[in-house]
C-alpha cells in the first residue's frame, strides 16, 4: 500500500539506490521531474535509466553522471533538437561512457506491458532484417500455430518506476488524465514504485481519458506541485516552451551545463526551491480544470 511522504527526498532515499534501473517515464505530459533532480541531489550513480523518450531530464542525469545505461526508444530536445549531454556521453565518453540500448516505441512498449503482465518476453510484429534484431535486443522466432515469423523482445521490469500525476487520493489512488504515455504499463512493470502528484484530494471527480491507479501498486506519494516542470500536467500547468528552447544553449557547453546544474539543483533544497530559483512559479496548482 502506498505510503505518504511530507517531502520527496526521505522517498527517494528509501526506495532508489545506486545500481538500481530506474523508470521515469512520461510522454510529453506527466513527466517526474522532481524526482530526476532528487537523484542529481543525493548523487545517485551507476543507475539504468528507462524510458521510451527520454528528454531534459535523462539528459540532466548523464551529464551529471548518474547513468551507467540508457534503454530507450527516441531521445531528444522535444521541439528543439539535440540533448548534448547525452551526445556527449555517448560520442566522447563525458562524463564517464555510457552503454546504450535502443529499441522502436512498439518494441519498449511491448516490453514494459510483458513486465506489467508477469511475462518472461513481449511478442510482435516488426523488426524483421532490421538492425536493432542485429544488436541482440531481440529474438526472432516462429509462431507455433502459424509459422508466422514474430520478434520477441525481454521484458523490462524496472528495480523503480516514478512518475508524475494530477492527483492522488487519501486512500493511496492516483488519478492522472490527459496524455497518459506508458505510465500505467511502467507502475505495474517496477517493483517498487514512487509517485509525485500536484495535490492530494478527499475524492476524484470523474474526468474524460482518465486513469485511476489503486494503492496497492504504489510504495509511495508525495505532494511536489509543478513536480513535471518544464513538462506540465494538464489542468494545473502550462508546458515550459521557453525553458525547452533554452536548454538548447545551456547544455551545450559543459561547464555553463556544469554551473547552471550547481546553480539551479545541487544548491536547492529541493523542488519548490528549484522553482524559485530559475523564476517559474505555479498559477494552476491547485485548480484543476
């Protein structure tokens, strides 16, 4: 059953260690920021990161040298081009190299609902003659009823997924709607999973393309308002625009990405300090609409 925390860093603490592989997941929307900078925080090292689209976050992570490896399937300055960290770590080894392990959307996909599912692999269509199927990730085999010829991906069980959602309830639910990603797929994937929402309510109203996460699949749960930053969660925020096109110029240089990581994360306390710190406040937070 889920556990509420009064602040992110004793959960962190608790539940990811340096080794682990570690899930924060989000597509666009929803994305654990906060707990991304709570790792950069405690200097967590040698971890595996996970996500289908890693972005600012995974790139704030290798740079500062948290990952050993990155499981992905897209990676990138959503909008905007590069992340520079993440080139770097991986075409001049800084800050130290890191291994990388690719795969398509539906490949990753298939690989966290096997995770989810108690399943050894993820089975599909797609592949065939590629490269990826060259590298090892996956294994081509025949379907035994069919003759089909079918790819079969390892499952992906995270040591920790965190993610970001609207709301949580008393009882340990969490309600998140909008652009849901892999999120749902990724908790039931993890075996221990941490989760950041924008505030906690007595109950949840019903709302259109929504989720509802039971209690039982969460360790734990945290009140971090605008904890996606710069990513947003529909209802209580707006995407940081700005900030995604400025992190273009920031993390191009090593020691002005070095500086502003000083500046901005190692010498804040933690989320809301961070906030403060590069000017962005929260409107929204607490009126979800």
């Amino acid at each position: 059953m889920a556990n509420f925390y009064d602040t992110l860093a004793p959960a962190v603490a608790e539940l990811i260690q340096d080794g682990d592989s570690v899930a924060l997941e989000g597509f666009t929307h929803l994305i654990p920021s906060a707990v991304g900078h709570e790792l950069i925080r405690q200097g967590r090292q040698h971890l595996t990161l996970i996500r289908l689209t890693p972005d600012i976050i995974y790139d704030q992570l290798i740079g500062m040298g948290a990952a050993d490896r990155l499981v992905f399937s897209w990676g990138g300055n959503p909008g905007v081009g590069s992340l520079h960290r993440f080139r770097d770590a991986v075409e001049r080894g800084w800050p130290h190299p890191l291994e990388i392990e690719e795969h398509s959307h539906v490949g990753l996909a298939n690989a966290y609902v096997a995770g989810a599912s108690g399943l050894p692999f993820g089975l599909f269509r797609g592949y065939i003659g590629g490269e990826l199927v060259r590298r090892g990730h996956m294994v081509p085999l025949r379907s035994p009823f069919t003759d089909e010829e079918l790819i079969a991906v390892p499952a992906v069980r995270p040591d920790v997924t965190a993610i970001h959602a609207q709301q949580a309830d008393r009882d340990g639910n969490v309600m998140l709607w909008g652009m849901t990603g892999i999120h749902k797929e990724a908790v039931l994937a993890a075996r221990r999973t941490l989760v950041t929402v924008e505030e906690v309510v007595d109950r949840f109203e019903p709302r259109h393309n929504s989720m509802v996460l039971p209690g039982w699949v969460i360790n734990a749960i945290v009140e971090v308002p605008r904890g996606a930053h710069p990513s947003y969660a529909l209802g209580y925020d707006r995407r940081d625009n700005d900030f995604y096109r400025a992190w273009d110029a920031i993390s191009r240089d090593r020691e002005q990405f070095q500086s502003w990581m000083r500046m901005h994360v190692l010498d804040t306390r933690d989320h809301a300090e961070y906030l403060d710190s590069i000017g962005v406040g929260s409107p929204l937070a607490g009126t979800a609409r």
